[in-house]
C-alpha cells in the first residue's frame, strides 16, 4: 500500500501532468482561493468569491476527470465546447456530491462509523456524475455497487496518500503561516484534487466496463 500510494504521488507531480493542467488549476482552483483569502473581511465579497469560486472548482472537476477518463494524463485538455452543458455537467457533478456529502456528514456526526463506511461506499459519486450524468439517487446506487470490490483499499489509498504528500509542508505550521498558507492553496489543493482521480479512475473504468457487459450478457440471454 505504502508503494502504491508514493506511486500516486510521483504521478501527480509528473511535470507534463501540471504542464498539461496547471493554467486551468491555476485560475479556476488557486485564483479563487486567493480571492477568498483576501475577501474575509467583507463579508458580502466573501460569500460572493465562495459561490463563485465553488462554481469554478466544479468546471475544473469536470474538465479534470473527463480528460483523465479518455487516457489523457499529459496532453493540453479537451474542453467541452459547449458552455451550457459545461456548466450544466458541473451542477450535476456538485448537486450529486452534496447529496452524497450530506448523508456521509450526517452518518459521521450521529455515529462516525456509518459515516466512513458512507464515504467509503459514495467515493465515486464524482465520477459517475461527469461520466453518466445520472441523478442523485441512481448514482449513489451505483458507486455502492462499484465500492463493493476494493472498496477499503481504495479509500485507505486515498488518505494514506494525502496524509503523506501533506508531511513536506507541515513544518510550515509551526514556524511560518503565511509560507504553509500560500502552499497549502498551490500545492495542497493540487494534491486534493489530484490523487483520489489518479487513484480511483482505473478502478471505475474497470469496474463500469464489467457492469457494461454483464449487462449486454443480460439482455442478450
């Protein structure tokens, strides 16, 4: 496991990887962060720069998984031309997260337990919605379904490989905020973004192309 997840890392701060993604995280991910940073002290900019800048994150998402979904880990993105089903792909992909993040808060406050086991069974919710654009009720289901192999080992491969990509800035806490600030929005919000799409895409599109044809077997019997 622990090999796996250094492998992950590495893959995610491949060069041609950010060369090939680094402008569009830069200004849809870090560029709003900062304006949120700097907009604290009014509260109405501030609750403007989040909506906005959550807006933002979800049209990265999609243009991030899609591209990565086709194979393309190092060529300049292929975005959707079309701004309407842009923005339309990116309200279902954060319509059916928030319903999915609801039920896992919502176990983790009441008992804890049920709520890992929810984001364990939830984790790819992201997935399904930029791929098959299901509502939210149809893609719980299925990312159930698709949790039930390897489920925990992709889980624990997504924190362990956080909690080690996190250890190089950490030192920054204690001795300068404003350096571990200024990473933790450029570097760590790289790797958030990053390492659970590196991790858990195989994983889905092994998985859905097992599910696709055990459901054409289905229809052809």
């Amino acid at each position: 496991m622990l090999g796996f997840c250094i492998r992950i890392i590495s893959q995610a701060i491949n060069l041609r990887l950010i060369k090939a993604y680094g402008l569009y995280y830069l200004i849809l991910i870090v560029g709003f962060s900062f304006l949120t940073e700097i907009t604290k002290s009014v509260p109405i900019l501030f609750i403007f720069a989040i909506i906005i800048g959550t807006v933002a994150s979800y049209i990265y998402k999609v243009i991030f998984i899609s591209n990565i979904r086709l194979g393309n880990y190092e060529k300049s993105p292929v975005v959707e031309k079309n701004k309407k089903k842009l923005f339309l792909k990116s309200w279902l992909m954060f319509r059916n997260v928030f319903v999915a993040g609801f039920f896992s808060a919502l176990g983790l406050i009441c008992f804890i337990w049920p709520g890992i086991v929810l984001l364990k069974r939830y984790q790819y919710v992201i997935f399904i919605s930029e791929d098959l654009e299901l509502g939210p009720i149809e893609t719980l289901r299925l990312s159930r379904k698709l949790s039930l192999k390897k489920g925990w080992q992709s889980f624990n491969a997504i924190w362990i490989s956080g909690l080690l990509a996190a250890l190089p800035i950490v030192v920054f806490i204690f001795f300068n905020q404003l350096i571990y600030s200024f990473l933790s929005i450029i570097y760590l919000q790289w790797m958030n973004e990053t390492l659970y799409v590196l991790i858990l895409m195989p994983n889905y599109k092994s998985y859905k192309e097992k599910l696709d044809l055990d459901q054409n077997l289905a229809i052809e019997q």
